[in-house]
C-alpha cells in the first residue's frame, strides 16, 4: 500500500491554473499533489552573446526553491552567494525540455526566460516544473501572437515530466516525498505529446534494477504524462 493509498499507476491530484500573474507574458501555478510551483515567462529582446546574428531565440530557464518550501527552513541560495548543483542542474533540465518542442527560427531574435519557483515542495519539483512550464511558454507565445510578433506554430508539441519508481517492490507513478524518499528506484520522465523521450534520470537508491523493472516504470510514464498531456491542452483551450 502507498503511504497515500493511490493506486500504482496513479497520479497525484494535478492542477494546472494559468494567469495567475499580471505582468508576466505567461504564467502557471502547478499544482501535483502537495508540490505546487509558480511558474512565469517572461519575453525579453535580448540573447545570449554566442546566438546574436543567428536568426533564431531562445528558451532558458531558472529554478528555485523558497526558504519555508520544506518542512526545515532553507537558507535562500543568494546569501551563500552561488546556486548549489541540484539548483543547476533542474534549471538546465527545464530549459533543455522546452526548447526541444519551439522551433527557435520561427521565434525570432528573442528569449523568453521560464522561471520556476518552488512554494511547497512535496516530491517531484523538477517535474511539476516542467509541466506548468509548458502552460506557461504556451501562454507567452499565445501573447507574442496576438501582437503579430510571430507566426505559425512556434510551439511543435507538449511537454510534460513525472516521476516514477519501485516502491516496497512495486512500480509506482508519481512519487510524493513519503515514497521517494524510501524508494529502491527512481526516475524522472520528460516526453513529448507523442510519446517521444526527452531525458531519463533513474537511480538505483538501495538495489540494482532490472530491464524490465525499467520497462515497467517507462509504461507508468508514458501513461502518466499522457494524462499530463490532457491536463495542458483542457488548460490552454
């Protein structure tokens, strides 16, 4: 049994709620479970210096996480001076995920910068990142529409995450922090609409899994965030 009594391949209570502030471009509180992150995109008229001249944007994005977000307080990042590797690591994760679905060509000489704020974190605070993400780049992009900033279908295809691992031997979708936290395996999922894969992170906690241990949480993603998928198009109609 799941410390929350879910089923093995179901998903924490998702939602998906855009423009939830008033001077971003595009917004999205996500909402997996007790996980919930406040995520913006931002347009900006500017570039990296390395693409200046290239005749394409850019998708980049930050993470972070507020101090009470955890049962502890945690110190903010900017007093020590520096983000820590876990810090890193998700932000570059999220912007690489957005930008394998916007065709940058059609975006223009722009950035839009995707940022993620972790309120409450509960488990799978990259993965909701990345969920809400997509809702919000959509929403900037739906804004750079309506002004005839760009044209066509700049965003190719959803993007969603979730994570998944073996629980008390069993596989299991969407792991809270009760689970991950004694989990044997787990793994965080990002895919396209149409099932193609982005990343895969898995990690062997206690023991070794096996191909088809493997196999079976890849099912549970797929699943997963096809229902994620479903979520961001009713969220965006």
């Amino acid at each position: 049994m799941r410390p929350s009594r879910r089923a093995p391949d179901e998903l924490r209570a998702v939602t998906l709620e855009r423009g939830v502030v008033k001077y971003a471009e595009g917004s999205c509180l996500v909402r997996f479970g007790d996980t919930h992150v406040l995520v913006t995109a931002t347009l900006e008229d500017r570039l990296p210096p390395w693409l200046k001249g290239q005749g394409r944007g850019w998708v980049t994005a930050e993470y972070g996480m507020l101090p009470r977000a955890t049962l502890e307080r945690t110190r903010r990042e900017a007093s020590a001076g520096k983000q820590n590797g876990r810090t890193v690591e998700i932000q570059r994760l999220i912007g690489r995920a957005l930008r394998t679905t916007v065709d940058l060509v059609a975006l223009g000489e722009r950035q839009i910068t995707v940022d993620c704020d972790v309120l409450q974190a509960d488990g799978g605070t990259r993965t909701a990142s990345i969920t809400g993400a997509w809702v919000a780049l959509a929403d900037c992009l739906a804004w750079m529409k309506t002004r005839n900033m760009v044209k066509g279908d700049v965003l190719r295809d959803h993007v969603a995450a979730v994570s998944c691992g073996i629980y008390n031997g069993t596989p299991v979708l969407d792991l809270d922090y009760a689970e991950d936290s004694e989990a044997e395996t787990d793994a965080n999922f990002v895919m396209t609409g149409d099932g193609r894969i982005i990343e895969v992170q898995g990690t062997a906690e206690k023991t070794p899994f096996s191909q088809d241990e493997f196999l079976a949480l890849m099912a549970l993603a797929k699943k997963g965030i096809a229902r994620l998928c479903d979520l961001q198009k009713m969220a965006v109609a």
